[in-house]
C-alpha cells in the first residue's frame, strides 16, 4: 500500500479527428494498494499415489490522475485474479491437472468522463502426461477460454495440443520430441484489459494449427 506525489502521468489532447497527442506532466494523488497470496497442499495417499492443491490469488487497486484535453481526470482501476490447480500423480508414470483460473478488470472515470470499462477472463483446462514405455512419455492439455469486455457477448475458444516425447542415450541426453497445436484451429489470441481512459479488446495474429519436430541435446546432468 502506498501513494506517489509528483508522479509522472500523461496529458492527453484529443483533436476533432480523433488523434492524440500526449504530453507527461508532475500530478499528485497517485495511490495503491496490492496483494498475493499463495497456498499450497499435498496429500498423500499411499506409497504410489499423491494429490496436490494449489491456488494462487492476486489483487490490485489504484487511483490514477492524469489530464484529457486540460481538465483533470481521475481513473480508479480494480483488477484481480485466482486460479486453482489440483495435480494427481502416480509414481513417475501417469500425471493429471486440472486448472481453473479468473481475472478481471475495472477501471471507472471520473473528471473527464464518467465511462466505465469492464473485462473478464475465464480459462478451465486439464492436462495429463503418461510415461510408458520408460522412455516414451505421451502428453496432452486441452483449455477452454471464454473473454468477455463490457456486457458484449463473450468469445469462447478451445485450445487443444499434444506431444509425444522419446528420450535416448546415456542418462537419457538426447530428446526428440513431436508436437501438434492448436489441433481445433480454434486459438483467437485475445487481448482484453482495461485502464486509465482506455480498454483494449480484440485480436492480435497468432499461429493456428501446426505441428513441430524438435531434437534437443543436454550435456550435463545436473544434481545427483
């Protein structure tokens, strides 16, 4: 928790097509307020089988001044997240997460203009690896995303990959590996935040479908 007196903000002038120009200025009543928190839990068993939980919280709250065409504007932004992970293994063969994880954010004007921008994300995923032969692991996560900004219809995708992984040589160094993503050709690569007189919301060019052969080589084992 905090506050910055004399902080560096824009001041931002808006012609009447719409151009910006932006300046930094020295502004006062800048404050924050942040926080985390991590919990972790494992629960065994018996001798083959564990269970872990993990969840992981975070919260961010700030008044940001700033200037919009000479008149004082004070943005007061909210943004939060969670996501819980419970992992279950057995021995070194078989492992499997599943993820659920939230965030959002808020900012709301006053001075300026009295909007208010609103973004939610929403991901649930599972994913499991299985080792078998000793060698050969087969792995596989599956994520369903849902984004949503300003009451619009949310957009929904579901991202799918897999891998297949053979380690060989002495001490297993050498690795070959084979993976296909995005098999549903559904990745959007949504970007959705929200800010001081601002909210961003749509698509950046990403790789759908594709497929990658990858040798890798390790020269030292490390620990024992």
């Amino acid at each position: 928790v905090g506050k910055t007196e004399g902080m560096i903000s824009d001041s931002s002038f808006y012609d009447s097509s719409g151009r910006r120009i932006v300046y930094n200025v020295n502004v006062n009543g800048y404050r924050y307020l942040n926080g985390t928190m991590n919990f972790r839990k494992p629960f065994k068993l018996n001798k083959f089988n564990t269970i872990q939980a993990t969840m992981n919280a975070r919260f961010n709250a700030n008044q940001t001044p700033g200037y919009i065409n000479n008149v004082l504007n004070i943005a007061g932004n909210r943004s939060a997240g969670a996501n819980l992970d419970v992992n279950y293994s057995f021995k070194d063969i078989l492992s499997i997460k599943l993820q659920q994880e939230i965030s959002f954010s808020r900012s709301k004007q006053r001075g300026f203009s009295n909007d208010v921008f609103n973004s939610k994300t929403m991901s649930t995923g599972i994913s499991a690896a299985l080792q078998l032969p000793k060698n050969l692991t087969w792995s596989s996560n599956v994520m369903y995303i849902s984004n949503t900004a300003n009451k619009r219809q949310p957009i929904n995708f579901t991202l799918w990959n897999a891998n297949l992984t053979y380690r060989f040589l002495k001490g297993n160094r050498g690795e070959v590996k084979f993976s296909a993503l995005d098999l549903l050709r559904q990745n959007k690569s949504i970007i959705n935040i929200a800010g001081p007189n601002y909210q961003s919301f749509g698509y950046t060019n990403v790789l759908q479908q594709y497929f990658m052969l990858t040798l890798s080589y390790y020269p030292r084992k490390f620990g024992r």
